[in-house]
C-alpha cells in the first residue's frame, strides 16, 4: 500500500512539474501557441511548429481552427508544406474525433 502511494505522489509530482515544449498541444488562452491564419483563424503551433505563416481552409470556431480542412504553410527558410488533417479533435465542436478523422 506505501508503495502504491508514494508511486501516485510522484506522478503527481511530475505532473506538476510539467513545461510545455515547442510542438505541444496550446491551451486557448495562451496566444504564444498559436500562429493567425490568412484568414484570421488561429492554427495550434502543434501542427506547423516551424512555420512563419499558414493558410486554413477548413471551420473557424470561435476564431480558432476547429475540424477538418488543409493546412498550407511556410516556414522561415521558405520551404511550403500541405496536409489535410482534422485539427483539435478534443474539441466539442470538432466534426472529428481523438484517434483519426471519421
């Protein structure tokens, strides 16, 4: 029983002690997170850590990029990228779900 105790306060310990790194998922109310999209919408860091501008065609939900749409983006030293992909799938509002678009 002490054992599984003291593995628990560890992990909250770790938990704690926790620094989001660059290309980790932002909270919505940490702007340095997200990079504005041509129009307006905000992209997680997450999916374009390297880029210095991008494109979203797909939902705006409450000015942050919700759902399924493509990504165009490009990074500092000029290489362009595409994907498409279902962006914040733990989102509500999301058209997709954690674990792969449906």
């Amino acid at each position: 029983m002490k054992s599984i105790l003291i593995s628990l306060l560890m992990l909250v310990v770790m938990g704690c002690s926790y620094q989001p790194q660059s290309g980790d998922w932002a909270s919505y109310d940490d702007p340095s997170g997200w990079l504005p999209s041509d129009n307006g919408c905000k992209v997680n860091r997450y999916y374009v850590p390297d880029a210095v501008s991008v494109e979203w065609k797909g939902p705006c939900i409450d000015g942050f990029a919700i759902g399924k749409g493509a990504l165009y983006w490009v990074e500092e030293d000029g290489v362009t990228g595409y994907k498409t992909q279902c962006l914040q799938p733990d989102h509500p509002r999301s058209d997709c779900f954690m674990g792969g678009v449906n």
